[in-house]
C-alpha cells in the first residue's frame, strides 16, 4: 500500500527527472533528452558496450572454465571431449537488440520526493534509450499500462527512439486503473525476441507473484537489468497523526496511528522484508539490480551502476587473460 494521504514533500531540485504533471509529451521529452544527455556526455564515454556490456552473440574461441565463470556459456561438446569444463567465447555484436519492459501501473503515480515514481520510469526508459541509440543498437519496448500490454517493435534511428519514448510519456500521463501484470508482460516479451539482447524491467515490483520465472527465462538467454523505482514513504513513515493509505490497484484502504512508534516501526520492518524479497527474488533469476529512489540523483545512480558493471567485468576479462 501507498501512503497517499497527507502533506506531500515537493521540490524542483535539479536531480529531479522532467515532470510529467506539466506540459505536453514533446516537451517532457525535450527535457528529458537535454537533461540526460547533458549529464551523460562525458561520463559514460561512446564505446560500443552499450548500457549493460554483455558477451555479444557469434561463436569464438573455447577457453577453460574458471570460477565466476557464466555457466550458460559452456560448450558441453568441447567439456566431454577434453574432460575439463571449458566455455565457449563470444565476439561483440556490435548491433545489439534492447527492450524495455516499463511499468506504467497505478503503483508508480506516487511520489513524496522530488518526483512521482511515473516520472523516474519515464526517465529511466530515456537513459536506456539515448545510451541504446547512440551506439546505434535496436530498441524496442513493453509498455504495461495496467492490465494492459502494447508492444512497440525493436528498431533503429532517432526517430524510432523518439516515436518510443513519446508512447511512454503519453502513457505515463494516463491513471490506470486494476493491478500490472508484470508476468504477462515478461511472457509476451520472451514470446516476441528473437536474438540474444539486452532486457530492462523498469517497475517497482509492486506485482502479484508469479514475475520472477518468466524473468528467469528471460535471463537464460538475455543480459537482464532489473531497475526497481522506489519511494521514501514506502520505506518508513513519519509521525503525521491518523492518515488514511490506500493501495491505487486494489482500491483497499486502511487508517493508520502514525503516532505509534510501534505502528511506525512495523510498518519499516514489513517494508525492509518485502524489498529483501524482491532483491533476492531478482538476484535469484541471475539478473542485475539497480534502485532508483526519488529522494536521490538517479541520473548520477544509474552512471555509477553503469560504471562499476564495466569495472567488473573488464576485472574479469583481465584474470581470464
């Protein structure tokens, strides 16, 4: 449930993302582009690893297995042959397939911080796009508005990417009504790829379970980002007297005594457990994690994210060496 009541925190700071409340799409869209690319020249420098660098597709040379090693990558043959476990290296493609699976439910028009959750997906599903398109890859989307799924195709060029990204924007404007099926838009995402790619899920998994098999199929076969958007007052509430919160998808509500310390305090607790469980539920698929909160420059998160994958894993390409 959502804490929609009371004193709403606002800000413009400037690590906010453009808010969808004002203007038309084409203008939230001018300002994300400006605001990320702004931000993103320099310190993610053009090379051809794309937002998550992954293993590439063409088949190349076999090397012997060492811990840490991806074990989807083994070449069974050359291990019953050799008697040793040894992999199969891949060359980079350099025209790689990514898709976004957005979230666009009831769940995400909440926001106490600089922004409503709705707006920090939009501007996630941006910085996967212009980072896609600037080293000429496909992008192609899964947008969840509610109970409903609409598949926009993989394709290449500015003019899709913008044509994309003005379909989410529009979206988001929208308040929909019913809970996401975040596992039916997986399903129709591992339905609808053909290659081996790149797959984002941009939502704060506030779904019904059921998400994490058809996310680990989709990890058998993809590199898989999962960036969970999240909310400080769905962490820990304040001492605000009696509020009344109300969960957007189910339309349940309840009244809390937010001057109770042990109200206060269970509800923290309940709130760190379920996040546990959706982080452990992610990493359990194989898939990376990253958070992205409201209250912070999610723009500076996500180049830092970015910045440790590629240390990490040019780390390990220099042990295999």
């Amino acid at each position: 449930m959502n804490p929609l009541a009371g004193s709403a925190l606002t800000s413009s700071g400037h690590n906010s993302p453009p808010s969808l409340a004002t203007g038309p799409a084409s203008d939230v869209l001018r300002r994300l582009e400006l605001t990320i690319m702004r931000r993103l020249d320099g310190m993610l420098q053009g090379d051809y690893r794309g937002l998550v660098p992954g293993h590439g597709s063409e088949l190349g040379e076999t090397r012997e297995y060492q811990p840490g090693d991806d074990v989807r990558r083994m070449d069974w043959n050359v291990t019953a042959r050799m008697q040793t476990p040894h992999l199969r290296e891949t060359i980079a493609d350099r025209e790689l397939e990514t898709w976004a699976v957005v979230d666009l439910s009831a769940s995400l028009g909440f926001g106490t911080a600089e922004c409503e959750k709705r707006d920090l997906a939009v501007a996630a599903t941006g910085a996967v796009g212009f980072l896609t398109q600037r080293t000429g890859n496909r992008i192609g989307a899964v947008i969840l508005e509610g109970e409903r799924a609409i598949t926009v195709p993989a394709k290449t060029g500015r003019a899709n990417l913008q044509a994309l990204l003005h379909r989410v924007v529009s979206a988001a404007k929208v308040d929909y009504e019913g809970t996401c099926d975040l596992a039916g838009g997986l399903q129709r995402l591992a339905a609808t790829t053909k290659r081996r790619g790149l797959v984002v899920v941009i939502s704060d998994f506030l779904a019904p379970d059921g998400w994490q098999r058809p996310l680990r199929v989709l990890g058998a076969r993809h590199e898989v980002l999962c960036i969970e958007v999240v909310d400080p007052r769905e962490l820990t509430i304040p001492d605000v007297g009696l509020i009344e919160v109300f969960d957007p998808e189910t339309g349940d509500i309840r009244e809390l005594n937010t001057r109770s310390a042990h109200v206060r305090d269970a509800f923290a607790a309940e709130a760190q457990a379920q996040r546990a469980r959706m982080a452990r539920d992610i990493r359990d698929t194989g898939a990376d994690h990253l958070v992205l909160r409201t209250d912070s420059d999610w723009l500076l998160d996500l180049v830092r994210f970015v910045a440790m994958r590629r240390e990490r894993i040019d780390a390990l390409a220099r042990v295999r060496r």
